[in-house]
C-alpha cells in the first residue's frame, strides 16, 4: 500500500480542496458583503452544477476514460480557484455580483469533483488486487471523514488570519498539489488505464439513457424507496439553510464571528467520529428502525432547537448534534435501501436516489436568498423547516412500517 501514497494524496487534495470550499463560500460571501441572502444565493448556486454532475459522471468517465478525466477534472478547478483570488484583488461592491462569482466558483469546483470522485472510483480496482481493494476502500472513507474535519477549520482559520484571496489562492495550491500527484504517479501514468478505444458513443448515449430511465421508473413505483428520499430531500432542506445562512446568523444574530461556523464545522465532524462507536453498541441493543426513527426525533430537536435558544455554545452543540442525528438516519437509509433494491437495477437506482436526496440543497439557498436576510427570517426559515422535516419524516416513517415486511421483522 505505500506505493499508493501519491495516489491517496491526490484523493486527500481533493476532498480537502472541495469541502472547505463548500463551508468556506457562505463565510467569505458574508464578510465581503455582510448580507445573509447573499450568502443564501452563494450556497444556492453552487449546488446546481454539482447535482448536474451526479447523473453525468460515471458517462463522462466511460467517454473520456477516469485517468484523463481526473487529470482534467484537478488542473480546472487549480485554474478557475486562481482565477477568482485574481477576481478578489478588484474592488465589487455588489453584493450580488460576489455571491454570483464565488457561487459559479462553488459550482465549477463542485461539478469536478463529482468527476474526480467517480474517476477515482473506476481507477481504484485497477490500482490494486482484489484482495488488497478492502483495504485501500478503508484508507480512503479514512480520508474522506479526516476533510472533513480537516476542512471546515481549515476554511476558519485562513479566512480569520488572512484576507480572502489567501484563502482562495491557498485552496488553488491545493488543488494544484493533486495535479502533480496525479499526473507524476507511476501507477497511473499507464494510459491503459482509459481504455476508450472500443466505445461507441452513440452505443454509449443509449445505454446511460436506459440506464437513467431505468433508475427513475423503479425509484417512482417504489413507495418504500420514496418515503426514505423524502426524508433525505427534507433533512439536507433543513442542512441546507444551516450551512448556508450559520455564517451570517453566528454573526448578526449570536454576537459571534461569521467564521465559527467553520470551526463548528470541524467540531460536528469530530463528533461523527464517535457515531462509529455508538451505533454498532446502538444497534447491538436494539433494531435498525428504531436507530433509524432516533436519527429523525434527534434532528427535529436539534433544528428546532437551533432557533429557540440565542447562546453561540448551545447553538454549536445542536449543529454538531444535527450531523450526529444525520449520520444515525443514513446508516438506516443505506442499510434498509439496499434491501429494497433489486441487484439488476441498483446502480441505476442509486445515481437518480443521490440526485433526489440532494435536489434540495439550492433551494435551500435560494430560500435563504429570498426570505433569510435577517437573524428572525433565519430562526423563522428554521422552524418552517424543522415542521415540514418532522412532518414528513414522521409520513414516511408510517409507510415504511406498514408497508415493508424487512421493516417489521426488525422490530
């Protein structure tokens, strides 16, 4: 496995580089322009190119073969991150002008990810031995939950000790340390590696076609799978408005700093560590629905809760206890899915359910945009969706029980 290290280093680049981005947009748009809905419409725009990604990913690597794409996908977002800590050295006082820039920055940033992320998937079978891929599929959900501590401190504390464009500029480095990774590596610098010689595209455009169909014909007849998005679309609404306006609100509404939301960031990360204690002694104990009905109680509390009490530290603790909350329902959600799902549909299946789950993270935005420009429209925004998730959640979680026979025996 040491002869992996430069790959693993270009996946660490990259997830660092993309998820400080993600909590770094709302901070930097709401100190350039001391307006929540700006950071709202940030938030919102950014989602779009990245939800557009997910279905057209796994296509674009089978067109264009994972090496090349990951190549493309790392030296783009190193040239569009430079370009805009360029933008930032130009004065723009429109507010929004600066949640439009640095929201196609997010989006652009976000869209190759999403291609990096797949082209790395195809390219890990072929870097190692079957035996040999459990291990490295460790090391890397090791990598991906270390960003994510890592990157929403890391997004604070450059944003609190330097200037907006060092934080931009630092995040190009980054992505440009996964470049030379990638593009030096002896592992990948075989160009057997995208072998595309013998696809036809055409061949190719009718069978991702089919394959989309497929995904959403199953997913609208299954009621068990539709009930599980539901609560997924409404808990990432919810999510959506906290990441996207707790920059803003830590600052005008807790007398805090907009930064702290990246070190809460880290801190609710730091907490996600211990879910993989808790849940297996959870579910040592009792059933998957019940952790699964635990996560749903937990959030809507914690929502709720976010803006009933104005006190920055009982505010931090419930954001960190809204992705603890989060993390027991999808070990439920991607436990009881798989049970659902027939194998000969489950890839088709699952782009168009990550693409359903996540639909409503931009509108989060855009509704932070159009009704959260003050602290009292933010704690009003989250107790509307604290009742709808609740509402929907406790819907969902009625169907799920009556309808599915895997559900009842896990009483």
């Amino acid at each position: 496995m040491k002869n992996l290290l430069p790959i693993l280093t270009v996946r660490f680049c990259s997830s660092l580089g993309d998820q400080a981005l993600v909590y770094g947009i709302p901070i930097l748009v709401f100190q350039l322009t001391g307006s929540m809905s700006a950071s709202g419409l940030a938030f919102a725009i950014e989602w779009i190119p990245r939800l557009i990604a997910m279905p057209l990913s796994g296509a674009a690597a089978d067109i264009f073969g994972p090496r090349r794409l990951l190549l493309s996908s790392d030296i783009f977002r190193f040239i569009v991150t430079f370009i805009a800590g360029i933008i930032l050295f130009f004065p723009i006082t429109s507010h929004s002008t600066i949640a439009l820039i640095f929201g196609i920055l997010g989006g652009a940033v976000g869209f190759f990810h999403e291609m990096a992320f797949v082209s790395f998937e195809s390219l890990a079978p072929r870097l190692v031995t079957m035996h040999d891929l459990p291990k490295l599929h460790t090391v890397l959900q090791g990598l991906d939950l270390g960003t994510q501590i890592i990157a929403p401190g890391l997004a604070a504390l450059l944003l609190i000790n330097f200037n907006s464009s060092a934080f931009i500029f630092t995040l190009s480095g980054i992505f440009l340390c996964g470049f030379l990774f990638s593009s030096k590596s002896k592992l990948i610098k075989n160009i057997s590696l995208d072998d595309i010689k013998n696809i036809d595209l055409k061949i190719l455009h009718k069978q991702t076609k089919k394959q989309i169909l497929e995904g959403v014909f199953f997913v609208l007849k299954s009621k068990n799978i539709l009930a599980l998005i539901a609560i997924s679309i409404t808990m990432n609404f919810s999510l959506g408005i906290v990441l996207s306006g707790s920059a803003g609100y830590l600052k005008e509404g807790l007398g805090s700093s907009a930064q702290m939301a990246g070190v809460l960031g880290t801190a609710s990360g730091i907490l996600g560590l211990f879910s993989f204690v808790i849940i297996p002694l959870y579910l040592s104990k009792y059933s998957l629905f019940s952790l699964g009905t635990l996560g749903v109680l937990l959030f809507f509390i914690c929502n709720v809760s976010l803006a009933v009490f104005h006190n920055v530290w009982i505010y931090g603790l419930l954001y960190a206890g809204l992705f603890l909350s989060d993390g027991f329902y999808t070990v439920f959600m991607r436990t009881m899915r798989v049970s659902f799902i027939p194998k000969e549909v489950f890839s088709s299946a699952i782009g168009i359910i990550l693409l359903l789950n996540f639909i409503f993270m931009p509108i989060s935005g855009f509704s932070l945009a159009l009704l959260g420009g003050s602290p009292e429209s933010y704690r009003y925004l989250i107790i509307a969706s604290s009742f709808l998730f609740i509402l929907v959640a406790i819907t969902s979680l009625i169907i799920l029980s009556k309808k599915s026979l895997i559900i009842k025996n896990l009483f």
